[in-house]
C-alpha cells in the first residue's frame, strides 16, 4: 500500500521550477508517509500536513499565473483540478485534528496528485513546447 513518494525523473514535467516544487511537494508526502507508519503523533504530523497545505497552495498559484500569463486554453479545467487537490489535503488536515491520519486516507490523496502530475502538467508543459516561437518566450516565463 502506498508506494514511496520520492521525486524522481520519471515525475518529470521538463520545466525545472515546476518541477522542483513537485519533487519538494512528492518529499512532503513522503515524510508524511514514514511518520504515519511510523504511527508519529498527530502533533507531529499536523505541522507537516500545514507546510504541505501552504506548499501546495503557492505551487498551484505559481502554475496557474505561468498558465494565465501565457493564456494557456486548459487553464479553468486545470484550475479545478488543483481545487479538488486542495479540498483533499484540506480534509487530510482536518482529520489530523481528530487523529485519524491513516495510510488509507493518504494513498488516494498522493494518488490523484501523481496522476495530475503526470498527465496534465505534462499537457501544459508539452503545449508550451508547440507554441513555436511564442512558446521560447512562454516557457522562459513559466519557468521562472
Ligand atoms: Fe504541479
Ligand atoms: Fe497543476
């Protein structure tokens, strides 16, 4: 259950910043992950929870300002999904309240973030490698 979440080139997007924050976000879970089996307590655990709450939050805004100032067309459909992210990780740190932080609640959570991962993060990366021209000046922007 629950694989080990570490960032590795495999989860690569191409666009370095972006994929910095998702190796940072990918150790996050991971460190989440160990104390949970671990069985750390929930006052442990909840501060991590917090940090990867606030990480994810400006990792979300950063890509959808490159998205936006670049006039990505699957901007709104890319937005919900980060929506949906944030709306579990919220739930992640509510149960962290009640203690009931499990593996169980945590694999579809990583699950759904490496799925957005690899699909459509790699879309919006491989969008800006077909803009041609624009796209040079484009990924200069989304990178950072
Ligand atoms: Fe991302
Ligand atoms: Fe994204």
């Amino acid at each position: 259950m629950g694989g080990n979440m570490a960032w590795t080139t495999e989860h690569c997007v191409g666009l370095p910043s972006i994929d910095e924050q998702h190796r940072i976000l990918l150790d996050c879970i991971s460190l989440i992950q160990e104390a949970v089996s671990k069985r750390a307590a929930c006052s442990t655990i909840q501060p991590v929870l917090g940090q990867l709450e606030n990480f994810a939050r400006l990792h979300f805004a950063y890509e959808e300002s490159s998205m936006r100032s670049c006039r990505y067309p699957g901007l709104a459909e890319h937005a919900e999904e980060h929506l949906r992210c944030m709306s579990d990780l919220n739930d992640l740190l509510e149960a962290s309240h009640l203690a009931e932080v499990s593996e169980r609640l945590i694999v579809p959570i990583e699950n759904r973030l490496l799925e957005h991962i690899m699909n459509s993060d790699r879309q919006f990366a491989s969008w800006l490698g077909v803009t041609g021209e624009r796209g040079e000046e484009i990924r200069v922007l989304a990178v950072g």
